[in-house]
C-alpha cells in the first residue's frame, strides 16, 4: 500500500467515524443543555442530576442509531476489503 492510499484511508475511517458519533453526541448535548437550564432555572445543582440524563440519552440514542451505525461500519470494512488495501 503506497503512503497516498493509507492516508486516504485513514481520512476516511476518521470522516465515517465522526459521522457516525453525531447523533450521539446530538443527544448528549441537547439532554445536557436542557439539564443545565432546569438546574440554573430550580437553583439544584446536584452533579448526579446533569450527569444521569446524560448517560440515559446517550443509550438510547445507541438503541436507535446502533443498526445504521453497524451498516456503515460494515459498508466500510466491506469496501476496504473489496479494494484489497491490505496494512500488513
């Protein structure tokens, strides 16, 4: 494998990797920004509080994403395979 076409791999799997970790992180995000707001709106500021919602947001966010996020993966390794890039 010539270094052009291992740089254009790795390019790749880390464009197909933050992809991928979008809508989780969307999730995550939004859950927490919510949290933050009721916790400064209430005046609780209980790090447990930001910290839970957060946890569950993101799991479920894996339960709904997780077969797309299975596809892309395999689409990729498929691909790698099918073109013969071999690392070793």
């Amino acid at each position: 494998m010539t270094p052009d076409g291992l740089l254009t791999v790795v390019g790749e799997a880390v464009v197909i990797i933050l992809v991928m970790l979008a809508p989780l992180l969307a999730f995550g995000l939004a859950v927490g920004l919510t949290v933050s707001i009721l916790q400064a709106a209430t005046q609780i500021q209980e790090p447990t509080l930001a910290f839970v919602p957060k946890i569950v947001a993101v799991l479920l966010a894996i339960l709904f994403f997780g077969g797309w996020i299975m596809n892309t993966v395999v689409d990729f390794t498929l691909r790698l395979w099918g073109e013969g890039f071999a690392l070793f």
